[in-house]
C-alpha cells in the first residue's frame, strides 16, 4: 500500500534531479554566451560559446536569443542572452503535474565592455 507512494516520490526526485541539472547546464552556457558577446563576438560566436558550454544536453533542442543584436551593440549598453531547453520527463504520474516536456529557461545579462 505504501510502496507505491514511495515509488513515486523517488521517481519526483529523480526528475527533480534531472531538471535541476538541465537549469545548472544552462545557466553556465548563458553566462559563457554572454561573457563572449560583451568581449565582442558576434551572434554566432555566442551561440557557439554557449553550446560548448551545454556539454552533456542534446544542443539542437536548445534555443539561444541575444539581444540586442550585434549591429546595435554599443559600450556601456546591456547584453542579454537567454537560453531555453526542454527536459523530457519521463515519469508518467509526474508530467501530468510539470507538463512534458518541462521547459527550463535561463537569462544572463551583462553590459558590454
């Protein structure tokens, strides 16, 4: 009667894992991204910083916007670079709570030097 309780709260907590790593993930390659572009790279130097970063995720479902774009990039002004990444989730009880797939979204701002 219990095991079936604890059969799903250790399976929350292995996608709770699973999501927590995918934010980590992409928390570090938008801060990569956006470290690069307020150096002066261009658009596809960021996106190519931020999915090296991404290691160990699958970088085609991975979605990379830059504002402002590289033409209007000026010193002194704010870049933003945010990544979005779906995670499958693979529990079935669990995604009729968080939706499958979960989309994690991450945002790093920084002013360009």
């Amino acid at each position: 009667m219990v095991l079936p309780i604890v059969i799903l709260l250790l399976f929350g907590i292995m996608e709770f894992g699973r999501i927590f790593n995918a934010y980590l993930i992409i928390t570090n390659a938008a801060r990569e991204g956006a470290r690069a572009g307020v150096v002066g790279a261009s658009d596809a130097a960021i996106r190519s910083a931020a999915t090296a970063t991404a290691g160990t995720l699958d970088t085609v479902a991975m979605s990379v916007y830059i504002t402002p774009a590289s033409y209007l990039r000026v010193r002194g002004a704010s870049l933003t670079v945010e990544i979005e990444y779906p995670v499958r989730v693979f529990t079935p009880v669990i995604n009729n709570f968080t939706g499958d797939p979960f989309v994690v979204n991450a945002r790093t701002t920084m002013r360009v030097e």
